[in-house]
C-alpha cells in the first residue's frame, strides 16, 4: 500500500511543503498536485531518480508555472539529501 506524508524543507529563504508517496523501493515526491521527481536509498546514500524510472501512475508530471503564486522549484541534487533525511525523520518518529 502506497503511504503518503507530507514534509517541509527549507528553498532559499522560504519553506515549502512536500508530499511524499512511498512507492516500492523508492517515493516519489509531490508538488502542487504533480511529481516533480523521485528519490530513493542505495547504500546508505539518497540519490534523484532518472523520471523514465518513475511510475506517475494518475499523476501528471510538475511543470512549473512562472506566472503562478507559489514557490517555484526544481527537485535536483542539492534537495535530494535534505528530503531524505525529513524521510528518514518520519520514519523515526512514526517508531517512537
């Protein structure tokens, strides 16, 4: 069963909330309604996903809206550890 949560991390000077759906082996995370990407464990380390690895299921891709109200971002490499670990927080905190 796919398990959704949400976390926040901090993007330049603001904070923004992502939902993050456990799906098999990796969890896809989710921005306004739309998979921005994914991430998953190997060896300790949390690394980005290739999208053609990605299974979006019902949901469409993320495209940023520059004209939109909200926070713009981009899921690359400098997020992908900092989403893991409120990852691995969840977990922690949901043991205790």
């Amino acid at each position: 069963m796919e398990e959704a949560f949400n976390i926040k991390i901090g993007f330049g000077s603001k904070e923004v909330t992502l939902t993050i759906l456990h799906h098999k082996d990796y969890f896809k995370v989710i921005y306004f309604g739309g998979i921005m990407g994914a991430v998953k464990q190997v060896a300790g380390d949390w690394e980005l996903m290739d999208p053609e690895e990605v299974d979006a299921g019902d949901l469409p891709q993320y495209t940023p809206d520059l004209k939109g109200e909200r926070l713009e971002i981009v899921l690359d490499e400098d997020q992908v550890d900092t989403i893991g670990a409120e990852i691995e927080h969840y977990y922690s905190d949901e043991q205790d």
